[in-house]
C-alpha cells in the first residue's frame, strides 16, 4: 500500500468510504509528514495542526453519517494568498505578517464546507511576485527533488507541499504562470482555469485582469475533482463568470483520438533546453500515438511581445491594488514620522519587499502622465492582437501544447541579481493569462533528476478538453506515481 | 531608455514609496533595463486595434440596490494600528 501521505484524492476518498482508514489518520500521517520533512522544504508560512484535527473529525462524523463527497476529510493546503477567517494570512509579505483575516476567501469557504482538512498555509513571492518562492519576506522553499533549487513560484508552498507529501492537494494562485511553472518545477499537476471560472472573493488581489485560483494534484482526476469544488459564478466577485460548471471528471477517459493539437513554433525555440525539448516532444508523441493529429506548424507571432505585455499590465495593476496598503486600516504601520504623508511613505518602504516595489515602480511609471499611451495603452492593444493569434489558432486546433518553461528548477540564488531574467521564466506561460485562457502543466519526465512539465492550453471554459487530453497522456507516461527522496 | 535617479524619485513619490539612497541607483538601473525591453511593442502594428481590459465579455456588472447587514464595525476597526472614537486616525492631512 503506498504512504497514507502520497495518496490521490481520490484514492484518499475510496479508502475513507471503504472505511480503512479514518480522516484523524490521514491528516495524522499528512501531519507527520510536514514535521518530518518541512524543516528541510519548508513549505509552510503556518501550519494548522488542531484546526485540521477538528475538521478531520468533524469529517469522520459525517463518513460514519453515510456522506459520501470527494474532498470530505482529505488533507488540502492553501497558499498564503487566500484569506481563511481567524488564520493568518501574510501573502509572503512584512506587510501583512500579523494580518488575520475576518472572512474565508471564496474557495477556501467552499473547500472547508466540502468537508476538506486544512493543514496549513503555504509560502509564496511576496504579494504572488515572483517565479522562484525567493520573494517570500520569510524564507525561500526548497525543491524537495533537489533541496538546493527553488520550487518555482509564486505558488511554491504549494507545489512544494504537495510533491513532498506534506499535503494531498493544494490551492494557488496564477497570474503569469505561478500554478503552471512551479508544478512543472516540482513535478506535480497543476491548472489555471480561465479567467473568470474560479470566484477570487479573498483573494489578496496582484493584478484583477490576470489573476486566476487553481489547483496543484498529485494527477488529472485530482485535478478535475477540485475544479468541481472550487468552480461557479460567486456573487461576491462580479468578475466570476455566470456559466455552467460541468462535471469535469465526467469525460477524462474521452482520450484524445482525433484531437487536433498545435504546437507553436515560438515555443520551441533554439535557447530552449535540449532536455526540456526531447521531453516534450516525446509527450507529444504519446499522445500522437493515441490517436491525436500534432502539428508542428503553428505559429503565434506575438510570443515575445506577450513578455512586455505582461510586465507593463501586471505591474499597473498591481500599482493600483496595493495602494491599499498605506498603514492606515490594516496591515503593517510605520507611526513615526511627521507627518501622514511621512508614515504612508515609510510604511510603504518598510513594509514592502524589493521585488514588489520595483513592480509597483514599473507601474507607476507606465502609467504616469507622458507614458500612460506609449506604455499601459499599446499594451493594452497588443493585448488584443495575443488573443486574436489564440482565437484564430483555436479555429484549427482543440488544444495548444509546449513546454511550462525553457529549463527544469534553477538554484536558489542564481537569478536573483537579474529581475529580467528571472522574468523570463514565464514566457511560455504567461500568453495564456493575457488570453484569458485555461493551462495545465501535467509532469511529462526528468532531467538530471529534476521534474519538467508539458503545458496543454484550452478555449476559453473549454478546460474538460484540456484535462481529457491530460488525462490520456498522464495515463500513457505514468509519472504521477513518482515521489522525490526525502 | 535611461532612466534618472530624479525621474525615479518622482515615480517613487507618486507611488508614496520611501526609497533609500540604495535603492534609489539600483532601481534606475534595473527600471531603465526593464523598460528598454518594452520597446518589442512598437513593432507589432496596433493600427486600428481596440485595446483589451480584460477578456470576459462582461460590462457594468450590476447588484441590486439593497441593504444588506455588513461586517461589524469592531471587526474591522480590530485590525487598524490607530483607531479612536470608531474612526481610523491618522496624523493630519493638512498642516
């Protein structure tokens, strides 16, 4: 039998309807875990020990009632980001370090009346800025397949948590490819929905028209039973849309014969790495082999300018939404200045890290009277035309697929001199937040030891197709039963 | 695009960000970088292309004008550094 801390959802969900096991167990092993590991990962901003043993109780009263739900009793962790009422929430930031929330985010409210344990919540980049976990105020997280590199980021607690056993599944959030990149990095699954899917009520915002909630898995059907959960118009973010929410377990076994898949040729290019490249195509064909027609011949121009694009929206953004931190309501408070403007500043100075006021500083500045057309404007247009190249290459083909990012996990320390480079991370994930669009990132092998991933990328709210294909690849290659030595 | 140390103090002071000697040069070095590689835009031909601020096809999504009850004013001001009377207080605005 594998360890009660390596087991899938639904796997979890079998065993604790069959009885074999109780929640108190599987939080108790999932506990076990975070105290024997996380000193060298370090996954975890807080854990929430006595909480999770009362909800693993209170879920093993409704098992022994006769409910049967997927998530009921099944250990979660929830990153930093997320507002849980009465939980610290620091979002990886000083600015918030004493920060307890008075609500549940919206997902989080979901997963808690779902019957889910949560056991903790996970380390992040500061305010979800960043694609190394580097960011985070507190301390880096390790790769637990190599404990010397970073696990990606923003989301890199949970991805982290998740390959390492300290949790079952996770939530994090995506706004440039800070689900995608980090599951990659960690070998684990990992979706950002589209835009407008997942309710963001409690969500410490970064940038409104890009940030998406997700879910990292251990595999597909992992995946597609949270979704499920955390999916749905939610009346207190007019910006989730009103669709319907399939069942997204309902056509996994659909498998992928005739599925008409296109590869962009800008994401494949000569810098990529030729493990990552051999990687990929060998992904992609498996799924050739399944049946799926692959071309090679797709093109989307606007790849490079989607970085620019990125860095000019996001940080305007961000400019904008973090203005709320001015010591005044919540939050961290410089209070002795002389005067208000004097305590805003250093509050602001104090509080924030470097990567996040160097955003806020991109995004002042492009937004600033004299450059707000040449810089937030064009963007915006550019913007446009990304999405047009997606709509018309979803005219030809039902999924897009290529590599999460150029090369597997970096040291920690290696890029953190060079923000640019660091930004280049997130090349091939962060089009499809300017599109608006649903990616995974399912683990498609290693090199050197270290966990890549492939990313397949969806219509808008076509993520069923996306995980179909997901699924039949997965079941193909069979990675997800591998786990890093700790 | 070279930014200067005086261009950046202005953009600090807009953002009400206290910015030390120190990070006053390293931002203006990594900002003008930054920004440098914003100039990829000018080639793609935006002639004509409506921008986009999102990608819903939602507008002026509207609630319905009811009252509803809110979270208790002690919530709230619970988690302000300076609080008196019920109100946040702050040092004066105006000398």
């Amino acid at each position: 039998m594998a360890d009660l801390h390596y087991l899938t959802i639904h796997d979890a969900a079998d065993m604790l309807a069959r009885r074999e096991v109780t929640s108190r167990e599987l939080t108790h092993a999932v506990l076990d875990r975070i105290h024997a590991v996380d000193i060298q990962v370090r996954a975890f901003i807080t854990t929430t020990a006595e909480l999770a043993l009362a909800q693993a109780d209170a879920a093993d009263r409704r098992i022994a009632a006769g409910e049967r739900s997927p998530l009921l009793g099944v250990p979660v962790a929830i990153k930093d980001v997320l507002c849980t009422n009465g939980i610290l929430t620091t979002c990886g930031s000083k600015m918030l370090e004493h920060f307890i929330p008075p609500y549940d985010a919206t997902v989080a409210r979901r997963l808690f009346d779902a019957g889910a344990v949560m056991v903790g919540k996970t380390n992040m980049d500061e305010f979800a800025m960043g694609s190394s976990t580097e960011n985070s105020a507190f301390f880096p997280t390790h790769n637990p397949w190599a404990l010397d590199r970073v696990p990606g980021g923003s989301s890199g607690g949970s991805a982290a948590a998740v390959a390492a056993g300290e949790a079952t599944y996770a939530l994090g959030s995506d706004t440039g490819g800070s689900i995608r990149q980090p599951a990659a990095l960690c070998g684990v699954v990992g979706m950002k929905p589209t835009y407008g899917r997942v309710s963001r009520y409690g969500l410490v915002a970064f940038a409104s028209s890009l940030d998406q909630i997700g879910p990292f898995t251990r595999d597909v059907r992992d995946c597609a039973t949270v979704l499920n959960a955390i999916c749905g118009h939610d009346p207190c973010d007019s910006t989730s849309a009103a669709v319907d929410t399939p069942d997204f377990t309902a056509d996994l076994e659909g498998g992928v014969k005739g599925m008409r898949i296109g590869v962009p040729r800008e994401y494949l290019p000569d810098t990529l790495e030729p493990g990552v490249r051999a990687l990929v195509e060998e992904a992609l064909r498996a799924l050739e082999a399944q049946g799926a027609a692959v071309d090679y011949d797709l093109t989307l121009p606007s790849t490079e300018a989607a970085l620019a694009v990125y860095y000019i929206i996001a940080p305007s953004e961000a400019s904008a939404n973090l203005a709320r931190y001015d010591g005044v309501k919540y939050g961290f408070s410089y209070q002795h200045g002389a005067s208000m403007w004097e305590n805003m500043e250093k509050t602001r100075g104090i509080g924030f890290g470097q990567e996040v006021k160097r955003r806020i500083m991109i995004g002042t500045y492009a937004l600033s009277a004299g450059y707000y057309d040449a810089y937030y404007l064009k963007a915006q247009k550019v913007r446009t035309v990304i999405r047009r190249e997606f709509d018309a290459a979803f005219e030809k083909y039902d999924v897009i697929a290529g590599p999460v990012t150029p090369t597997p996990a970096f040291k920690i320390g290696e890029k953190t001199a060079d923000p640019y480079a660091m930004y280049l991370n997130d090349v091939f994930t962060l089009p499809v937040n300017i599109a608006g669009l649903p990616g995974i990132s399912i683990p498609c092998g290693f090199v050197d030891g270290l966990p890549v991933g492939l990313q397949i990328v969806g219509k808008p709210f076509d993520e069923a197709t996306v995980l179909r294909a997901a699924y039949a690849y997965e079941h193909a290659a069979g990675w997800s039963t591998t786990h890093p030595t700790l | 695009m070279e930014l200067s140390r005086e261009a950046v103090h202005h953009v600090a002071k807009l953002a009400r960000v206290a910015l030390t000697d120190d990070e006053m040069t390293m931002f203006a070095r990594q900002l003008s970088e930054i920004i440098g590689h914003f100039d990829v835009l000018q080639q793609v031909d935006t002639e004509g292309v409506e921008p986009t601020a999102h990608t819903l096809p939602l507008r002026n999504v509207m609630t319905s004008d009811e009252s509803r009850p809110s979270m208790p004013q002690e919530t709230v001001l619970q988690m302000a550094p300076s609080v008196e009377d019920g109100y946040l207080r702050v040092r004066a605005v105006l000398e």
